[in-house]
C-alpha cells in the first residue's frame, strides 16, 4: 500500500510506476493469464481502491496521504503533522500506523 501512495497521480493517470513489479504489488489479477483489458484500467482499479481506503480512515486517510506521500520528506511530514496538531511525534507515528493496518485489514478492528 505504501509505494501506491507517492504514485497515485500518475496510477490515476492509468500508468504504473517503472519499479511497480519489484514491491511485490500483485494485484487482483489471480488465475489470470492474459486480459483483454486496456492497459491503463488496472492502474487505475488500483488508484480508486487506495482512494476509497483514504476516505473510509477520513482524516487519518488523508494525514497518512500526506505523510507517505513524498517518502523523502517521511520525517518532515511527520514533524509537520505534529506541530500542526500540536501532539508528539510519536502520537503521528502511532496514529499512522494504526491507520495502515486498519486500511490493509480490510476495516476489521
């Protein structure tokens, strides 16, 4: 989930990230051995997944979008968040990480 996020403009676009094959990223494509299937409509089925996952976690989704967003900048963002909330850093650390299992559980708590 987390390499979607720094490349959902250009997954929304329809195009994959060059490297998409080396996170391990399967997909829902089980079985499958060709498809007729335009090459920008996974991409894209992918984008809509991880958009409604950020939405269903509300201001946690679009913190973690933030955060993850640009990974270079990881620390910064988090720092940002903080001072912004005016918490810890580590609260941000914890709320994230709690958000990213809740968003790769399936919503199960």
């Amino acid at each position: 989930l987390l390499w979607v996020i720094p490349h959902l403009p250009e997954i929304k676009a329809g195009f994959w990230p060059p490297s998409h094959k080396e996170t391990g990223y399967s997909g829902s494509s089980k079985g499958r051995q060709g498809s007729s299937e335009a090459k920008f409509v996974k991409p894209c089925v992918v984008a809509a997944d991880i958009e409604k996952l950020i939405e269903r976690e509300r201001i946690d989704g679009i913190l973690l979008e933030y955060i993850y967003s640009n990974p270079q900048n990881y620390y910064e963002n988090v720092q940002h968040v903080a001072n912004a909330l005016r918490v810890p850093t580590d609260k941000i650390f914890q709320r994230m990480r709690k958000t990213l299992e809740r968003m790769t559980d399936g919503g199960k708590e």
